[in-house]
C-alpha cells in the first residue's frame, strides 16, 4: 500500500505541470527512439550482409586478385588470376573434391533498348555459372560452351533489367540489347537476348536480378586491356564449388598450393570461404551497430542529466510540501522514495513511448532506399527494446536518487520557514 500511495502521490505531483514533465520526458523519449531505431539499422545491415553471402551458393570458395602493396600503402586490385586459373582449379585429378568453377568479370554498363536506358551491372561468366551459383534461367537458355568458343553477341538479362527494359521477362526474349561499358561508354556493342534468369530478390545491400550477362570471352575479345602481356584472359574471381562443406578448409589449403605453383610463388590472390566472408562482413556490420548505438546512447545520458536538473528544481519548489510531510511523520525514507519513484515514472514513461517510436521509426524506414542505391533493412530485436527500456529506468534510478536524497535530507524546520 506504501509504494501504490507513493505512485499515486509521485502522479498527482507530476500532473501538476504537465508541460515540465513532457519536457522532463522528452529527451528519454528520443534517447531510447534512436537507439532502437539505429540498432535496428545497423542488425538490418548486418542480415543483409548474411542472406548477400548465402545467396551466392552453397560451399563455395572465392579466388580473387590480391591487391597491389607499394611502400606500405594498398594500391591497384592485381590482374593476377586468368581463365587457365579457373581451368587448372576444375581439373578433377588435382582437386577431385571440386565438383565446379567459374570464372568471372564484372563491370557496370548501360543497357539500351526500346528507348529506355538503366544503369546496371555487367557480368562476364561462362557456361559453369548457373550450377556453381545455383541461379539459373527462367526463360530461355544461359551462355553455352558454343558462344564462349564464337565469341558470340548473346546476352542473358536479369529479370529486372528485362522488365525496366521491355515491361516484362517474356517480352525480352530475341530482343536486341545494346550494351555501353568503360569510361564514358566508349565501347559498345549489340547484343541479342537468349535468356531470362529466375527472381532472387534483393537485400540491403545487392539486387542479384539487376545484372546482364555474356559470355567472358566475347567481353575479352573486344577489350584488349582485359588481357595480360602473355596473351591470356584476366577475371576478377573465380568461385569454386566444393562438394561437401567439411571438405572447404582442405581445398582452400590445395588451392592456394595450386596457384602458388602456377604463379612462381607469388600469392598475388587471396582465397575465402563464404564463411571467411561472413565473419568480415558480420565483424564490420557489429562495429557499426555498437557504434550507432553508443551515439543515441549519449542522448539517453544528456535525458537523464536534464530528469536530475528538473527533480533539484523541483525540490526546491516543493520545499515548503516536504516540511509539512516531516512536520506531520513523514521519515526521511518516504521522502527519498517520492522522488525516485517520480523520477522513475517520468523515464519509464519516456522509455516506453520511445520504444513505440523507434519499432514505428524502423518499421517504416525498412525497405526505403531514401534517395541511394539500395533499399535500408531494419531488424527489431526484442533485445533491444528491453535493454533500451532498461537502461532508461537505470538511468532515471542513477539520476533522481541524489535529488531524492537532497530532498530527504532537508531540516522540517528550515522548509517550513520558505516561502
């Protein structure tokens, strides 16, 4: 009965001056808002990350160029892996627990047809990439070994390119696509649909459906800066599929064994698991969040300084009501428990009303791309909503118990005689 007539004592008070008390509410409000909101950004990112990486494959390996090293700075991505890379990998008598390669170049192009332009990406790939990737057409054919070895003007469009360009997958087929890539566009060529591939869908951060496709010889024949002094064909990856995943760690190993013999020693390339990838990745994306997190987390102390500064003004102007209270029995007891419990109510209020915003602020930034390339991913986790509510009853705790005590503390004598 004691802490139900303090609640509704601390109530009464507070409802005297409601303009103080939203005011007093306000910066917890937006402390615990932005931290929801903002953890929600950081763990949509860090899930977006995860379904890019596992939306590759399944047991996949990724051989990339090493970058250049001059005086201790990172410099040019090497052209150190060619499509004779990518064929010695798939070579079953030296890694038979590779069951496919492929070898890739990407670049961004524009995609000309039926008088619409799109800026979207340009892969180069050959006949392995639909079962090494699991992405595969929807209509149509991919490239075949037949337009690696022509050198042929065929192209594979992703569904929403084939649908920004001809308002559908289906009216793509035969289309002719004119494809414009390198500074300025300067090189460009026609090319004819052959395929569609099948919806993947986007994540925050890749829109596996806006991309084209042909074959990575056709690409390398027409832009000679694509190969090596030797005369062979550079890529920028190439990915290798491992029959089992607990065979990844050894082929990694035998892989980069292989290359390093085919390369004179040199290791100008790195090799990484899906795994490698998601634990950088996740690394980064957790940085980010705590980081995001520790920066609304400032607002929710600048809240709680401003409880403290509005509960010592308050005691002061209810000097006068705590004489009488000690006057008539209060203990000092009763007065300290009045006022943390008034600074409780204000940040539980605050806290809860901020949490309603930040789901709300979240729910409604998730898939929004607010003017950039790729659309925001919010994660709500129910973590977060209880640390955040959490630490702003800890903060209105930690915050009005030294008013409370200051309150207590006052001589019954002494606050009778304010005016």
């Amino acid at each position: 009965m004691i802490i139900l007539d303090t609640m509704l004592i601390a109530i009464r008070a507070l409802g005297t001056n409601k303009l103080r008390t939203g005011l007093t509410m306000l910066g917890i409000v937006i402390g615990v808002g932005a931290v929801i909101a903002l953890i929600a950004a950081g763990q949509g990112a860090q899930k977006g990350v995860t379904e890019r990486v596992n939306g590759l494959g399944s047991n996949l390996i990724f051989v990339r160029p090493a970058q250049t090293q001059q005086g201790g700075v990172r410099g040019q991505i090497a052209t150190s892996l060619t499509t004779q890379d990518a064929a010695a990998l798939n070579d079953p008598k030296l890694l038979p627990q590779v069951v496919g390669v492929t070898a890739q170049s990407n670049a961004t192009t524009q995609a000309i047809a039926n008088g619409v332009n799109v800026s979207t990406t340009l892969t180069a790939a050959d006949p392995n990439y639909p079962a090494v990737r699991n992405f595969y057409p929807a209509i149509g054919r991919f490239i075949t070994d037949q337009d690696v070895s022509s050198d042929a003007l065929v192209t594979v469009l992703g569904s929403t390119v084939a649908t920004e360009l001809f308002g559908s997958p289906q009216s793509a087929m035969n289309q002719t696509v004119r494809l414009a890539f390198g500074p300025g566009g300067r090189f460009g060529f026609n090319f004819q649909v052959v395929g569609v591939m099948q919806t993947l869908g986007s994540s925050s951060s890749t829109n596996q459906d806006d991309q084209v496709f042909v074959p990575i010889s056709t690409l390398q024949s027409r832009i000679r800066f694509l190969r090596n002094p030797l005369g062979q064909t550079n890529v920028q990856q190439i990915t290798v599929k491992v029959a089992k995943s607990s065979q990844i760690g050894v082929t990694k190993n035998e892989i980069t064994n292989l290359l390093l013999q085919r390369h004179g020693g040199t290791q100008d390339f790195t090799v990484l698991s899906q795994s490698d990838l998601l634990a950088t990745a996740n690394q980064v994306s957790r940085t980010l969040t705590i980081l995001l997190g520790a920066i609304a987390g400032i607002s929710l102390v600048v809240g709680g300084i401003g409880i403290m500064n509005i509960m010592l003004v308050s005691v002061t102007e209810r000097t006068r009501e705590i004489g009488i209270r000690k006057a008539v029995g209060a203990r000092r007891g009763d007065i300290l428990l009045q006022f943390v419990v008034e600074a409780l109510i204000v940040t539980i209020a605050g806290g809860i009303i901020g949490i309603v915003i930040g789901v709300v602020a979240a729910r409604l930034a998730n898939g929004h791309n607010f003017g950039g390339s790729s659309a925001v991913q919010t994660v709500v986790s129910p973590l977060s909503i209880v640390a955040a509510f959490g630490v702003s009853a800890a903060i209105g705790l930690f915050f009005g118990i030294y008013p409370a005590f200051r309150a207590s503390r006052l001589d019954p004598i002494e606050a009778l005689r304010t005016e």
